[in-house]
C-alpha cells in the first residue's frame, strides 16, 4: 500500500525551495501522527531540510528510503533508491511517500492513497504539486478546521 501525504494550497503550492512556506502547529501534528515509526520515501533534498531541522536528533521514522540520482550516495539512516520507478514496481509493504515536488510526482501512479491538507490562505513559494486527476480517486473522508481541510482519497 503506498500513501502519499502532502499539505498544499488550493494552487498547488507545497513548498519555497526546500521548505514549507508555512507553519501550522496543527497539520504538523496529523503529519507525525501518520508518519511517525512508519517506512518513509523522500527525496534527497527533503532528506536534508530534515535533517537540518533535527540536527543530531533521527528521523522519526522506522525505515528511510531516500531517492537521488547520485549513484555514489551513501546515507547511515537510510537506503539510497536510484530509480523509484522499479522499486515502487517491486515495492510489497506499506510505504509512505513524504516529498518532495518531484518524488510525489514519479509516485502518483502508484499511489493507493493520498493524504492531502489543503491549508487555507495565500503564501508565496516556487514548489508545486503536480495537478491530480482526481477523477481517479474518490473522497472517502475530510474534516474541515479553521486553518486546515484534512482529506483522504482512495484510488478508485
């Protein structure tokens, strides 16, 4: 089973370089309460504003997959993906993809669900989410806050 789980604006937006352009106490808590101990995909670029933000602390997660083109990386807390196409193609457990822009993007196909915050406002940052055809997954529950609306789409 993988999950994809992601906040966005309604445009899109996901990110200002390799940070969120916001900080909702709320939707950070929904993340870890989803993510924490779990089997993460990530991108090398998220891996290190990770790792940047809990300097010499882990990850909180259990198995860290991290995808990067660079063929010589070597990561101590992680397993280096080259190609996520064939590891999603053989991939048999459930696995959380955490970002960013361009993993989520090579993933959508084979996502079985999406997590998505859709935070509500106006911000300003140059990392979008690839447009999703919702067509092919059906809404199966939400809860509306005043910062948040928290959804969750199964593949149709």
């Amino acid at each position: 089973m993988i999950n994809l789980i992601w906040a966005m604006t309604d445009d899109y937006l996901i990110g200002d370089g390799a940070v969120i352009p916001w900080h909702i106490k709320e939707d950070l808590i929904y993340y870890k309460e989803h993510t924490a101990g779990k089997t993460v995909l990530m991108g090398d670029t998220t891996y290190y504003s990770l790792k940047g933000y809990y300097k010499k602390r882990p990850l909180p997660y259990g198995k860290i997959y991290v995808a990067s083109l660079n063929k010589d990386l070597v990561l101590a807390d992680a397993v280096v993906v080259n190609d996520v196409e064939d590891f999603l193609d053989n991939y048999q457990e459930e696995l959380w993809v955490v970002g960013g822009a361009t993993i989520y993007a090579l993933c959508l196909p084979y996502a079985d669900y999406l997590y998505i915050s859709f935070i509500k406002g106006k911000y300003s940052g140059n990392k979008y989410f690839k447009e999703v055809d919702f067509k092919k997954f059906k809404l199966i529950w939400d809860k509306e806050t005043k910062d948040v609306h928290y959804t969750l789409y199964e593949r149709a």
